[in-house]
C-alpha cells in the first residue's frame, strides 16, 4: 500500500479490470444541461464533454448536480453544420475539485434524439 503524504489518503497500486459496457471515445464538445444541483435549485448551464460512449458520458460543469439527479443533455457536434443530439440522463457520480466538477451520466437509452442548433 503506497501513502500519499501531501493529501493523508491511503492508495493501492493496482489493475483493476475494465467495467465499462462500451467503448469510451475521447472528445471536447460543447454541451448544454438542464437538471438539479446540490442544492435543489433548478440550473441550465453550459459545459463540455470530455468522453462520451453510447451509454454514457463524462462531462465537466461549472457547477455540481446533485447525485442521481435527473438531466436533459444537448451534445453539439462540431460538423461542418452544427448539429445536436440530446439525452435524458441520470448523475451516476460527481467529482468535485477546487477547479472543476467532473459529472459522470449514464443515459437512458442508448440511441440520442436529434434536436435543433440553436
């Protein structure tokens, strides 16, 4: 076991195996949700995508929704003609740091609906 002195927290240098359902693929794309904080208020809020699978996402906020919360998603997709995709989701985890909030989601179906640029 390996102790990491700067931060008092205990970690295991391990492999441990791949749990994902799907292939994962690295992007930057704009994104746009609406759901619930942390603090039950109602938020709309633009972020982007850091990796996105067809079961899910991870992307990165400005501010925190509350775990499991429920959240519509809009991707735009940077084609030539901007086009967007949207989901419904679930907030399977919430990464907090000093600088970010990293959302991990977990769609509810795996095909995204087409929506208009805006």
């Amino acid at each position: 076991m390996q102790v990491n002195k700067h931060q008092n927290t205990k970690s295991i240098n391990a492999v441990l195996p791949e749990r994902r359902r799907a292939q994962r693929f690295r992007v930057r794309w704009e994104v746009t949700v609406r759901g619930v904080d942390g603090k039950g208020r109602i938020f709309d809020e633009a972020g982007y995508l850091q990796n996105l699978s067809s079961t899910g996402a991870l992307m990165i906020l400005p501010s925190c929704p509350a775990s499991d919360a429920r959240l519509s998603v809009r991707v735009t997709i940077p084609f030539k003609k901007r086009s967007c995709i949207g989901y419904s989701a679930r907030v399977a985890r919430v990464e907090e740091t000093e600088h970010r909030v990293a959302v991990a989601l977990v769609f509810d179906n795996q095909r995204p609906s087409f929506v208009d640029a805006q």
